[in-house]
C-alpha cells in the first residue's frame, strides 16, 4: 500500500471533505474533524516529501493505464514541496477558522468545501497530465467561488462575480491552449510532449500557443493587466477564506508556469522579453496600487501582485539560478501571505475595522502580539535575516549576471516600495494613537474574547510564524530544496525518465 | 397545478422510472448509459411525484432528506476507486472484474460500483436543488 503514498494527499483531503459531509448540521464536530484531517495531511505531505528527497522522482499511471495514455502522478521535488506547504497552511487555517467562522456558515458546508480545494491544490500539483491540470483547476475554482459567496453578503457576492466572470474566461483561455497542443502534438502527457514538442519544425507557432497558456494562467496568478479581480474580491469573504486564497490560489498560476515553461515549452526570447516586462509592470502597479489604499485588506492584496512579479520575473530570466530564486521566493511568499490576512483578521477583532485610519495604538495595548506581528510584516519587506532576503540574494544576483540590469532595478524598486508600504501600515496600525471611536454595540471585539477564543485566532499565526522563523534562520534548507527543484526543473529527463520507468 | 392526470400518471411512473433509471445504470460502461444519465432519470421520477403530489408527499415517499445521498454515493465512489489499492495492490481506479457473469447483471466489476456512487450522488444534487428552489418560491 505505500507504494501508492503519490496519490494519498489527495485521498486525505478527499475522504475528509465526505465525512465532514455525513456531519452537515454538526459544526462542532466538523472543526475537530476538520483539524485532524489537517495534521494527518501533514504527516503524509511529509512522508511523501521524505520519499521523493531520498529515492527521487515517483510517479503512478492511475488505472494502471500506461503512459502516455493514461493519467500519470508525478512528485518531483516542487510538487511535493508545495504540498507540504499547502498542507502546513490549510491546518493552520483549519484551527484559525474554529472561532472566525461562524456556525451559520459552517452548516453551508464552509469546511468540506475546504478540503475540497486542498483536494484541488494537491492534485494540481502532482498530476503530469494537462488535461487533468484543467479538470483540478476547475475543481479549485468551484470550490473558491462557493468559499468566496459563503455567507452572502452584497459585497461579497459583487467581488465574486468579478472574480468568477475572469476565472472562467482564463480557464476558456486555458482550454483553448490545451486544443491547440493537441492539434500540434497528439499528447496531453506533459512528459511525453517534453520530447515531442522539441522536435516541431515551426517553433515560432509553439511559442506563440505557449502565450495562451501564459494568458490563461497570468489571470489566476493575477499579473499585470489581468489582475483587477484580486484586489476586487480577496478583502471581501471572511479572513480564514481570504488567507487561503492569498497564500495558496495564486502561487497554483505560479508553479502552472513554472512547470509549463521549464518542462513543456521551455522559454524563447521573445517569449522571455515579454514575460520580463510583464513582471516588471506587474510589480511596479502592484507596488503602486498598495501605496494608495486605505483599506489593510486591499493593502495586502495589491501587495500579493507586487510580488507576484517576484516570481514571473525569476521565471522569465530562465537560468537556474533564478529559477532556484523564484521557487525559494514562492515558499516565503505561500507562508507570510497567509499569515498577513490572519493578522488581517485578527486586527479586524482588535479595531472593529480594516480602515486604516480607525486603527492604532496596537503597540501600546497589545504588545507581544505586535511583536509576533512584525515578524510577518518584516519577512514581506526582506530585512535580514528574515525570510524574504534569501530569494531575493538569488533573483538580484541572477538577473545581474545574465546583464538584466533593467529587471533588477525593478526588484529593487519593489523591495523598496514594498518597504515604504509596511512602513505606512505600521506607522498607522502600531504606533500611532488609537483613535477614539465608539464601540459598536453588536461587534464581538478581541478583548472580550475568552482565552480560548484568543488562542484560536493567535494559535495558527504563531504556528506560521513558527514555519517563517525556521526558513529565516535555517534558509540553507530551503536552499538545498530549491537548487534541487531548479536542478530538476531545467533537466527535464528526469521527469521524463520517472513517468516511463526508464532507470 | 394540481391535475387528476398527472397525479394517477405520476405514481405508476414513479416505480417504472426508477425502473428504468437502474437500467440505463446497468447497461453503462460498454453500451450508452451509467451512473450520470440513470441518476438524472430518477431525479425526474421523483420531480414528476413532487410536481403532482407536493413536495411533503414526496419526502414521505423519500423517507430521507435528499442531501444525504451525496455523501453516501460519493463513500461508496470512494471505496471502489480505493478497492485496487487494498485488495491486488495496484494503483488507484484500476478496474476489478469479477471473472463470473451473475444472471441478470452481467459481468460485476468496480466500475460498476463507481457508476452507483455517482447515481446517488446525481440523485441527492438534483432533488437538494429542486426541492430547495420550490421550497423558497
């Protein structure tokens, strides 16, 4: 049985999801059940992460069809990461979610779809086959909107529109790429066409299709100009939601890209320009667009596509050094944006609000948890040693070695505005005076919480804050994973010899 | 629309779409038919009953609240895809076959226990909507 352990993450999140199902009216038992579902994620993310580091690449044709006819699971060493981290997220929120949903949203199915979309980002993540990317897309992007209108309020319902409306046209876009690789190639195995696709005489017509697949998963990772949907809609569901989408639902674009161009068409020079200057404008409206919000939420949002260009950038200079930069990039970035809507959150209790300037003084009542604060907030900014400096010594080390000076004014411009941005929101948030307002009468806030309570919502903070500490102070590990991720990343035998056999 | 028609019609047809719903379940696989298209034709049988009967005749009928077909119907799609993983060791969804014909059913395998879980799942989504939809208007 444990030869299957590929497919088991999956199954986990999968066999969950249906007893949290059988446990509809119950909102009480579905939080422990969905909790253990959670750790028992982890323990065999990491089995599995375990294996793949010792014994390389798995893979398992599903139905016992060979490949390239049948669906293949793969686990490299991105995919199996990736989950690992998914995993270590989704059981943080599965405890942060206990006390910030409330029961009348839980009795909508809030936690089986839940571990519905965990189901959806681990099969992204290991499936090898284009086609099945599709079909877990969907599933993600079902599961997201019904997360996204749980609850039902306008506001909610308006952010989801505009979410669904340019989801869906991606995943159009998406399955136009995937008919036209079908019509040049005859496969949808992505290790089958690693070798076909090399040897197609018109290679300007493979790297023009490989555009649509860029368009098509550019509008889930939310790059410059297809982003408008982001800031539109992540502020409005509730802060478990909102954490999940931001750490998790756009890196899936990223590591789509990720895999699509190292593995299936690697990148040409053109294509490369245009994913520069795309990442570069990408980080330039997002840095922009966070300068000028009022709202914490919709701060950290356009903060999500500023660094979104991070890692379309280490992409497009496409040596491994960069990509080894974008990877290690991704990791951070999955952990500390979660932990920023959890904040989000928990300031929401604190003020009663997410407008700026109804906050402050949080320095003054609530020292140790501005303390635990800071440390996502200065990860985000990468003062050393914290976690976002390591990526960053490899992109800007990378694209001024391959002469791309423009793209590394760029990064440091983001990093830059990126720091001028937390500067503003600690400054209004921690230091400055609280501002005398009335206390809204029907508003549970934090203070009055009971212990409990209070360890529900900080509990998954430190828990991530705990995952951020260790990749600030033990980078190297991370930096072992991630030249190994670039190593097989660039050298796609290996992907081709583990889904057929070939020893 | 209460018309004495629809409501002598509806109650021969309800046992005879049900009927005919585990037919075309039945006859999936090689033939067209299976799980999705049978679980939409029971789905109509018991819409028919609601339409001329009222919905409280038909959860009489039902004896359950619709929803908890899903969960069931996906436990068992579940266990069938899982069956090969535990029973030969080979990977999931492999199909298993029973080597015998059985009167009747035909060859059993563990497609077909798949197909069902999907029938009820079909079943349990359509009545949750439908019945919810008439229920608020």
């Amino acid at each position: 049985m444990s030869e299957h352990l590929i497919i088991y993450p999956i199954i986990v999140h999968l066999i969950t999801a249906v007893l949290l199902l059988f446990f509809w009216m119950k909102p009480k038992i579905q939080r422990y059940i969905s909790i253990l579902g959670g750790g028992v994620g982890i323990v065999i993310a990491a089995l599995l992460f375990q294996r793949v580091w010792s014994s390389g690449i798995q893979s398992i044709q599903l139905g016992n069809w060979e490949a390239p006819f049948g669906i293949s699971m793969v686990a490299d060493t991105l995919a199996v990461s990736l989950i690992l981290l998914t995993n270590i997220v989704a059981f943080a929120l599965a405890i942060y979610s206990t006390e910030n949903m409330v029961s009348s949203r839980v009795k909508f199915g809030y936690y089986a779809i839940f571990h519905f979309l965990i189901m959806g980002l681990s099969g992204a993540f290991l499936t090898g086959d284009l086609f099945n990317l599709y079909v877990w897309f969907e599933v993600i992007i079902i599961s997201s909107f019904v997360l996204l209108t749980i609850g039902g309020r306008k506001i909610q319902i308006e952010g989801a529109v505009k979410y669904f409306t340019l989801n869906m046209i991606s995943s159009i876009i998406f399955l136009t790429g995937i008919a036209m690789v079908y019509g040049a190639t005859g496969s949808l195995n992505m290790a089958e066409l690693s070798r076909i696709i090399p040897e197609i005489e018109n290679q300007g017509l493979i790297q023009t299709i490989s555009l649509v697949f860029f368009i098509g998963f550019g509008v889930k990772s939310g790059v410059f100009p297809l982003y408008f949907w982001l800031p539109a809609s992540y502020h409005t569901p509730p802060a478990a939601v909102s954490a999940l989408f931001a750490g998790l639902l756009t890196k899936v674009g990223i590591y789509a890209m990720l895999r699509v161009f190292t593995l299936i068409f690697p990148l040409g020079e053109v294509n490369q320009i245009i994913l520069m200057v795309i990442a570069g404008l990408t980080m330039f409206f997002g840095g922009i667009g966070a300068l000028v919000q009022k709202d914490i939420l919709r701060v950290f949002s356009y903060l999500i596509i500023c660094h979104i260009g991070f890692m379309v950038g280490g992409l497009s200079l496409f040596t491994e050094v960069a990509i080894v930069g974008a990877v290690m990039y991704m990791f951070h970035d999955i952990i500390v944006k979660a932990t920023l809507y959890m904040m989000g959150g928990v300031m929401f209790r604190i003020f009663g609000s997410t407008k700026l300037r109804n906050m402050g003084g949080l320095m003054d009542n609530y020292p140790r948890l501005s303390l635990l604060f800071a440390i996502p907030l200065f990860a985000l900014v990468g003062i050393p040693p914290l976690s976002g400096f390591w990526p960053k010594v490899s992109l800007f080390s990378a694209s001024y070695t391959a002469g791309e000076i423009a793209m590394l004014v760029m990064f440091i411009f983001a990093s830059l505005i990126t720091l001028v941005i937390i500067a503003k929101v600690w400054n209004k948030s921690f230091s400055k005076d609280a501002p005398k307002l009335e206390r809204k009468s029907s508003f549970k806030y934090f203070e009055d919480f009971s212990f409990s309570e209070k360890a529900a919502y900080v509990v998954p903070i430190i828990i991530l804050v705990g995952v951020t500490l260790y990749y600030s102070f033990f980078a190297e590990h991370f930096q072992l994973v991630a030249a190994r991720i670039g190593e097989e990343l660039m050298n796609t035998e290996h992907y081709y010899n583990a889904v057929f056999g070939i020893k | 629309m209460k018309s004495l028609i629809l409501k002598t019609v509806s109650t021969t047809l309800l046992p005879l779409l049900i009927l005919f719903s585990v037919f075309v379940l039945l006859r999936g696989h090689y033939l067209p038919g299976g799980g999705f298209i049978g679980g939409l034709i029971a789905a109509i049988a018991f819409i028919l009953h609601a339409f001329a009967n009222g919905l409280t005749q038909t959860r009489k009928v039902l004896r359950m609240h619709p929803g908890f077909l899903i969960p069931i119907g996906l436990s068992i799609a579940i266990l069938s895809a899982l069956a090969p993983i535990i029973l030969t060791g080979d990977p999931l969804m492999t199909g298993l076959w029973y080597e015998k014909d059985i009167a009747i059913l035909g060859k059993i395998g563990s497609a077909l226990f798949f197909d069902t879980g999907v029938y009820l799942v079909v079943i349990g989504v359509c009545l949750t909507i439908i019945f919810t939809i008439s229920e608020s208007v």
